[in-house]
C-alpha cells in the first residue's frame, strides 16, 4: 500500500471516533453545569461583593477577562482562517510561497500588545491608587496579627472602661508613627488572640472570628510576628501581605451582616493551611457590644503587634513621602 493510502486508513478510526469524543465532551459539560447558577456568571467565578470597594476590584476583574477574550477570538480567528483557506488539499502545493519582511504585519504585532499592556496597566494603576488610599480618620482601626499558625487582632477602639493609650501601648511599638497619628486618642482597646483549633460558634468553621461593623469604615493595618503572612477575606476581593517589618494597611466598608471565610494566601510553613479565620459583619450596635464582651473576658489592651519596622522599609517609607 502507498504511504498516501496508509495515512488514510490511519485516519479514519480517529474520524469515527471525533463523534463520540465530541458528544461525551458535550454530555460531560451539560453535566457539570446543572447546578450552575447563571446569575453568577458575569462574576466570572468571583464571590458577591460584600464592601464598597469590591466592585472597583470585580470590574477591573471582568475587563481584564474581556480584553483576554477578545484577543483570544483574534488569534483563534486567524489560526482557523489560515487552517482553513491555506491547507494543502486545497492549493496542491507542497510547500507555499513565503512572505517575509511584510512591514505591516510587523508593526500590527508589534503595536497591538504594546496598546493591550498600556491599557491594562493604566485601568490597574488607577484601580490600585484608590483602593490603597486612607482616610484621614476611620471609624475603626484594627492591628490583624499574623503569626504562626493563626491570627491575632487588637481592636484599637475607646472601649467603655478600659483604660489605656494605644498611641504608647508597648505592645504597638511595631507600628509606625504614620499609622499610630490616626489611632483614637485614649484607645484602651480590647484584643482577640487566636488558635488554629478556635471555631465559630455560628457556622463551625476552624480559626478566631473578627468582628466588624457594617456600613462603617475599617482600616486594618497589618503586622507579623514571624514570618510572610497574607491577609485575604474571600468575598472582599481583597488580599494584602502581611510581612515582618514592614507595615501594610488598606480600608473597607462592609455592606452586609453575615458571616464570611478568610484565610492566609501565602505559603508560610507547614501549618499553613490551618491559617483560616472568621469575618462576622454585624450592625454597628453589636459590634460595640461584642467589644464590651472581650473587655468583660478580661482581653483589654492589646496583644504584641510583631517585628518593629525595619530601616529598609522606613527608609522606603520617607522616599515615597
């Protein structure tokens, strides 16, 4: 037999088969997406918001999913035309004739990335200044702890009876000036210093649960004790590191009561899986009253905050200013 004729019979069990591959393929995505809710779809897989900054993050999300497609379609479209009016059963010839220096061409896909990053970058930049940007004086302000292998949180807030300066608390010195000008003044405050084994006593899941008021600005500013940490609550659409002598921080407003996950997005040691926590977001009224809860537990002032500011970072800090 002639290798042009053993090429064909070798195709033709894979012809067969395309039928079938296709429509179990078929069948197996039907199958998958039955209890799909399509009311999630323009999420693209993201979570419900639950801040006033989360959709800034979610629309930054989903134009970068748009710009992705429709370049996707672009290169698909090309690759099936020249697949399709360039194949050799339809010219019959060998090898076809080559188009080298087209200036045209060049420069279309040269420029066309270049155009895609810039916009991309502009609409990120953008997205990241507001996000990152604080207020003069938020409502509440509460130092997140990250330590191996759970968290800690020091509520600097005017706790009714306890008393204390969080601007001189000890246990602060981490913290720099920057952050601690904006700290209320005589802020006894309260803390809630967690274990991987704590659960919530609403929902079972595993780690300390925080506490946060609706409708109310939150600036959390970030510390550890040991290692890289990262501080991410799913439905914020937010995530920030928490590193060893250097001070992150960022602010929401939560705009629904429930009960939401949050975890450690950074591989930090073995237990870094058991690095889960708890954000209940409740009315303003029992936030302060939970707070009076911890004063009343014995949990006032506030728990070691972690590592003090390395040179670098304040040096970084000052350049920036």
């Amino acid at each position: 037999m002639s290798p042009n004729g053993s090429d064909r019979s070798s195709r033709r069990p894979m012809r067969r088969k395309l039928p079938q591959v296709l429509t179990a393929g078929l069948i197996l995505a039907t199958a998958t997406g039955c209890s799909y809710n399509w009311e999630d779809f323009p999420r693209l897989g993201m979570p419900t918001p639950v801040t006033e900054e989360a959709p800034t993050i979610l629309s930054l999300w989903q134009g970068s999913w748009a710009a992705a497609l429709a370049t996707g379609v672009l290169v698909w479209g090309l690759i099936l035309w020249s697949v399709v009016f360039h194949r050799r059963t339809r010219t019959k010839v060998e090898v076809p004739p080559q188009t080298r220096y087209n200036m045209p061409i060049e420069a279309l896909y040269t420029v066309t990335p270049l155009i895609i990053v810039s916009v991309l970058f502009y609409f990120t930049a953008r997205d990241e200044s507001k996000l990152l940007s604080l207020a003069d004086k938020p409502a509440h302000t509460i130092n997140v702890v990250g330590y191996q292998w759970s968290w800690g949180f020091n509520y600097i807030e005017n706790v009714p009876g306890v008393k204390g300066d969080a601007q001189t608390a000890p246990n602060l010195d981490a913290i720099p000036d920057k952050f601690q000008d904006d700290f209320p003044a005589n802020a006894g405050g309260v803390y809630d210093a967690g274990i991987p084994g704590d659960r919530n006593p609403q929902t079972g899941n595993p780690g300390p649960t925080l506490w946060l008021p609706k409708g109310e600005k939150v600036r959390f500013v970030l510390t550890s004790r040991d290692v890289i940490h990262s501080f991410w609550v799913v439905p914020f659409l937010m995530k920030q590191d928490v590193i060893p002598g250097h001070t992150n921080a960022f602010e929401v407003t939560p705009t629904q009561e429930g009960t939401f996950l949050g975890k450690c997005a950074e591989l930090c040691g073995v237990d870094h899986s058991r690095m889960l926590f708890n954000v209940k977001v409740v009315s303003p009224e029992r936030y302060q009253q939970h707070l009076k809860e911890l004063a009343e537990k014995g949990q006032t002032g506030y728990i070691p905050s972690g590592i003090e500011q390395t040179d670098p970072a304040r040096n970084a800090e000052k350049n920036q200013l």
